[in-house]
C-alpha cells in the first residue's frame, strides 16, 4: 500500500538531479508535486518594494515531482537489507 507524502514530513529524493538529499516537505501542491526544504533550489529575482528596498535574487525551493521522492524512513528500511 502506497504511503501518502504530508507536510512537515521527512523525504529522500530517490532521482533527478538531486538524488540523494533528504529534507521536510514544506507543503504539497495539487497537481501531484510537493517543495523540499533546501532541495531543487532556484534563484529569483525579485524588484524593490518597500518591504525589500535593495531587491535582488533570492534563492527559493522549486517543486519536485512527488514520484521522484520517497518517505525518510521507508528508504533508511531498505537501506539495511
């Protein structure tokens, strides 16, 4: 039986260009994809506001198919057979 991935929850990414880094979901979107605290990282740039008066990139998670990833403790499982 497949396992739900839900926020705040431990992933692996199992392929891709990450594979291999670990880290929570931030929140998982409706068209099957989900965001990885500090996973699949792209650079915005964003113009001056009031609130940012510098402006200037920022670096933000960008999502990740949610097939790409796997629960933390379901990889560590089969890691030790």
């Amino acid at each position: 039986m497949a396992q739900a991935i839900k926020r705040k929850q431990e992933v692996v990414v199992i392929s891709g260009a990450h594979k291999g880094k670990r880290g929570k979901v931030l929140s998982v979107k409706k068209n099957e994809r989900v965001l990885i605290e500090g996973v699949n990282l792209i650079t915005k740039y964003e113009r001056k506001t009031q609130e940012n008066p510098e402006g200037g990139s920022v670096e933000r998670e960008s999502s990740i198919h949610y097939s790409n990833v796997m629960s933390a403790e379901k990889f560590d499982a089969k890691q030790k057979k």
